[in-house]
C-alpha cells in the first residue's frame, strides 16, 4: 500500500521520454541514454546495464525477459520494425517500399494507358485560430484495399473510370475537393458507393460518410457490406462520439458475421477506451503487455501504454508492470519494500539500484544477486550492482572479471567507472580512467569521461598531473592535451608568473588550467577561436562556458591518493577557485609586464590579444576594465604599431 500511495506521487515527477527542445551541441557519448546500444539484441534478451533512462518501450521489454516471458519472433518484429529506408521516390523515379501508398502506385501505374503518377501525399492539415498541424488521413490499409480492388476491377472489364475515380479519393486525403461522379456501369455501383464514402470520410465529411457506409452495410451484394460497419464506427470516432463508437465497436467484437473484423474492432476499442477510461485501459494494456505469444497486440498495446504514461495517467492498483517501471525510472525509490513482498528478479533489480553500501539491506540484496546465473538476463545489471555495493577488493576483482567478458561499450564503460573508483595507486587509476566513445570500436579507449577527468582536475596535485600526461596508459591526444593544462596551471599557480607563457596562452585560447571532460569537446583547435567563446577559461570553473560546476563543488574522493598530496591538491584547489576569468587573469599580468617592459617588442601584439580576448573569451565582472586599460594603453603608448591599427574598440 506505501508503494502504492508512493507511485500515485512519483507519476507526476517522472519525466517523459521524449527529449526536450534545442539547441542541441553535440556531446560525445560514454553511455547510452534513451535507448540500448544495440536494440535489436537488446530485444532477443541481451539487456546489458539497464539504464532508467531507457524509453518505456524497452522498460517494457526489459520487466518481460527478467520475469522468463521475454519475446518470440513475431513480437520482436511487433515491438521493433525495421527502420525503413529513405523513399526516393518523393524526388524521382518509382516509389520504393518504404510508403504507405507503394502497392497502389505499383498496381495502378502498370495499367495501360493510364498516366503514371508518383506519390500521394497522405497529410491533411489541421487550421484553426492560433492552431496549426497535420495529420495522417490515409493509412497503408487503405493503399492496399486499393491495390487488390483494382486487380478485381481489371479482370472484370476496363479499369481505367474506376482508377480516375480512386485517383480523386486519395487525392482527398490532403485536398478534399473532389468526390467521385455516378459509375456509367452498373455492375461497378457498389465500387463506386465506396469510393464516395470514402472520398467523403477523407474530406472529414464524417456524418455524410457514416450514413453511406451504413448504406452499405445494409447491401448483402456489396462487397464491402462487411467492412462497412467498421468504417461507420470508425466515422464516431473522427467526430469525438466515442461512448458511441464504444458501443458499435463492442457490437462489431462479438458479432459471429464480421469474424474478419474483429480484430481490428479490438484495437479500436483500445483506443477508444484510452481516451474514455485512461486508467482502466492502462492497467488492462499492462497486464496484457506481461502474456505471452502477444504479436497478435502488443504493438497497438505498447503504443497506446507510453500514451497513457507520457499523459501523466495515474494507474489503477494491481499493476506490478507500472509500479516496477516507476520505481525503476524513479532510482528504485521504495523497490527494497516492494522486493521483500515480491521477491522477483524486476523488483531485485530495482531494490540494488537504490541500494547504497552499508544500508541495512545490502547483505540480503547482495545474497540474492550472488544466485542470478550467467545466463539471466539480468546478471551483468546485477553484478555492475554487485561492484558498487561489495567491499573494495570483492568490487575491484568483479569488475576486473566482467571486463574480460564480450559486452557492450556503454556497459564496458559504466564498468571501467566503478573498476577506475576501485584503483589501489594512481597508475591503477589511469589504467581505467580512459573510456570509448559508444558507436566506435571499443578498442578505442580515447577519450576522457566527466568523472576522470573531475578526478584529474580536482582530485590530483599538479605533480601527479605531469606524471598523467606522460603516462603509456592514457592515449596520445589525451595526453598532449593534459601537457598544456599542465603549463597553464603550473602557469597561474607561479608566485612569479613568467610572461612567455603569458604571451603563449594569448595565442591560444583553447589552453585552460582545467581538465575538461570530452563529453562536450571543444570543436576547434587550441590556437583557434571558438565560435560559442568557449575560449581560455571562466572564473572558478573547471569545465568550458556551458558547462560549468562551482568551484566550491566537492571533487570526487581519490582514495588512491597519499594523504599529503591530497591536501596539497586541495590547496591548489582553492586557489584556482579564486582565480578569474582567462582574460581578465591575462590581461592583468599583461598590463603590468607591459609597465614595466614597454621597450618588449611583444607588449603591442600582447595587449592587442588582451582586448581580443575581451571580446571572444569568458568574461567576469572586471573583463571589461583590463579591456579599456590594455586598449588605452596600446593606443597611446603604440600608436604607429599595426596591431594598434587591428584594435579600433575595447570591449564592456
């Protein structure tokens, strides 16, 4: 009941699982955020890490293999279709199979005579005051009826009246102007009946189309009599009269007439009954979302859940999916409780993510995750659980034992993290500190993730940092770039800074005296500008001018490191925390080498690159007064130099 009342709650704060608006920079990723490295394994039952972050699709899928229902061949199909390809025909040549109305085109454009055509475009806008959007009007279904009709028609006698009168019904789907004129021969009267009612459907002419379709199925000779009632029930829910299209569509269901129907009569009743009762149809589509041998629904099913789920619909009770994906998404906020009363694999799971070490439950946690076999598909999500919650040497020999197995980057990663926090001395940390890019070669280890790189930066003295970026363990560009933070730093930190490196670092705005994770990579080269002025270094921070953390932010624990060089890392620490911006930090020790060496051919280049940095650089409240000052400077003391002549403003 607790968990109960506690869901009701956690519903409102759980995010939805579609991304937000840009902009958007590109980021490097280490791991896998809203769906799994590798779906398509991912769906056959090879679940890696399970991740919160996954879109409920895969939640979905994940609680189905960790309860042993996992998904045959005809529901992975269901729940993951081929992406299709590009359809060139949009553009030229034929259509290619990718689009709704590819078997109409095909069949249709063989006929002799009758004039190819080339796409159909199935959108209908929606314009209202201060509203505007499109729709699809006409779905594949109808392309196909299309196709097999014409077959008939053929065989039957010439198709080309009946085809001008097609052409005009799908040209509806986004116009709606035409309907189809009477039939010249008599025996084509019930095609044609259709076609008007179908014309009149997609002109949204939703009363006048349900009452010929009800015409229709009044017809026994018709060929369409038995459809008919569907598309008449089909006509209420375009109107909104759902309680009645509920009612046509129960009728529809049971009817021993309509056995073709009664399919697809279900799956509108889903969507009818969505909408009418959302709480009730989410707890009937979760408890169907857990059976078996499923293909027949569960991709209807599986999209009309996530619906319900991103509308914020609070759940009915008894509905062990929904409370396992909430707790789940939410850290497994109350799975311990909920483990101890349904002590299955889904609820193990949930109960180690928000387990911490030393927690009162963590030896029986730890003792029901020891039995998951290799086999599970669950057993590298609750051994990398396993890694953080053991004592150290237990952790550091798991996770040294899941990294010789053949798994993924991102879990290769996640694993590297916890085997790098394990480290006995800084080479074991370097050693792990490197992670692959997920999407490349994981032989690639090149890149630096945000927790080594938090750990390089703020964790480590200076010294130990020279020692990084010499080491064999770190790749060569990680390294070179480790070298000039090293200059930059021991640079700030100087009691006497030397004004070569000054002038050095004027010329290359990239250099900063932090270690910056690659997660959001500069885009350009150290020497060059960057156009987001993501250039030398902002005050107190230790990331780039988006990504920022406070200079008072706790660095993470390097147990690793020697009691003394700790303490020495946090007296660097603190005083890079006081340090300003780049510009203004170099600006001042410009100013001043440039009063007290005013014969130094460099100072006018030097006090050229002070304002530019003014300009392009991250700034602080004091940017704008070393910018006047190197200006006025140059301008009255230099005023033939050509870099005089390149300084026509000082910048705020």
């Amino acid at each position: 009941m607790a968990l109960r009342l506690l869901i009701a709650l956690l519903i409102l704060v759980v995010p939805l699982e579609l991304p937000g608006c840009g902009p958007f920079f590109e980021a490097t990723e280490f791991k896998v955020g809203l769906e799994p490295e590798a779906p398509d394994q991912f769906v056959r039952g090879t679940l890696g890490i399970l991740q919160p972050s996954y879109a409920r699709l895969y939640q979905v899928i994940a609680y189905r293999y960790l309860m042993g229902v996992g998904l045959n061949d005809a529901e992975r199909q269901a729940v993951l279709p081929p992406a299709p390809a590009v359809n060139s025909a949009r553009v030229a040549g034929p259509p290619v199979n990718d689009s709704p109305e590819t078997p109409w085109l095909a069949a249709r454009n063989r006929v002799p005579g009758v004039q190819p055509l080339r796409s159909v475009d199935v959108y209908r806008q929606v314009k209202r005051d201060n509203y505007f959007d499109t729709y699809v009007n006409c779905n594949a279904d109808a392309f196909r009826a299309a196709a097999s009709t014409l077959e008939r028609i053929r065989r039957a006698g010439k198709p080309e009246e009946w085809i001008a009168a097609q052409d005009m019904v799908f040209e509806d789907c986004s116009k709606g102007t035409k309907i189809p004129p009477p039939v010249s021969d008599s025996r084509f009267a019930p095609d044609r009946a259709y076609q008007i009612a179908s014309a009149k459907f997609y002109m949204e002419q939703y009363d006048d189309a349900r009452q010929d379709f009800q015409t229709i199925a009044a017809d026994a000779s018709s060929p369409w009599h038995d459809i008919a009632p569907y598309l008449a029930a089909r006509c209420l829910i375009r109107k909104g009269k759902l309680a009645e299209a509920e009612t046509e569509l129960e009728r529809i269901a049971s009817d021993p007439a309509l056995t073709r129907w009664h399919a697809a009569a279900e799956s509108l009743l889903g969507y009818v009954r969505a909408h009418l009762n959302p709480p009730g149809r989410m707890h009937q589509i979760a408890l169907a979302l857990t059976k078996p041998d499923s293909q027949a629904t569960i991709g209807k099913d599986l999209a009309d859940y996530r619906f319900l789920f991103d509308q914020q619909v609070k759940p009915d009770s008894g509905d062990d999916l929904t409370d396992w994906i909430l707790s789940f998404q939410a850290g497994g906020f109350g799975a311990l409780e909920k483990w101890h009363e349904h002590p299955t694999l889904p609820w193990l799971v949930a109960a180690l993510q928000s387990a911490r070490p030393g927690d009162d439950a963590v030896q029986a946690l730890m003792t029901a995750a020891s039995q998951v076999k290799g086999d599970s598909p669950a057993y590298l999500t609750v051994n990398y659980h396993r890694v953080r919650l053991l004592p150290a040497a237990e952790a550091r020999d798991l996770a040294t034992q899941l990294l010789t197995t053949k798994i993924g980057t991102s879990d290769r990663n996640l694993l590297r993290a916890q085997r790098m926090r394990l480290a006995v001395d800084f080479e074991d940390f370097l050693r792990f500190a490197p992670r692959a890019v997920v999407g490349k070669p994981p032989t690639s280890l090149d890149k630096l993730d945000d927790d080594s790189a938090e750990i390089l930066d703020r964790g480590v003295p200076l010294d130990l940092l020279k020692q990084a970026s010499s080491s064999p363990f770190l790749p060569l560009e990680t390294r070179n770039r480790l070298r000039r933070v090293v200059a930059v730093r021991g640079l700030v930190l100087a009691p006497t800074p030397n004004f070569d490196e000054v002038f050095r670092v004027l010329q290359t705005p990239g250099d900063a005296p932090y270690v910056q994770s690659d997660s959001y990579p500069r885009g350009v080269k150290p020497g060059d500008l960057d156009d987001y002025r993501d250039n030398w270094w902002c005050a107190g921070s230790k990331r780039n001018f988006f990504v920022e953390t406070p200079s008072d932010a706790t660095p993470l624990v390097a147990s690793f490191v020697p009691t003394d060089l700790r303490e020495r890392a946090a007296r660097e620490r603190e005083k890079l925390a006081g340090l300003p911006s780049g510009p203004s930090w170099l600006g001042a020790q410009t100013i001043a080498f440039a009063e007290r060496h005013p014969e130094d051919l460099r100072v006018p280049e030097a006090l050229y690159r002070v304002v530019r940095a003014s300009r392009f650089g991250c700034t602080d409240e004091h940017t704008g007064d070393f910018s006047k000052r190197a200006f006025d400077l140059l301008h009255h003391r230099y005023p033939a130099s050509e870099w005089t002549k390149k300084t026509p403003y000082w910048y705020k």
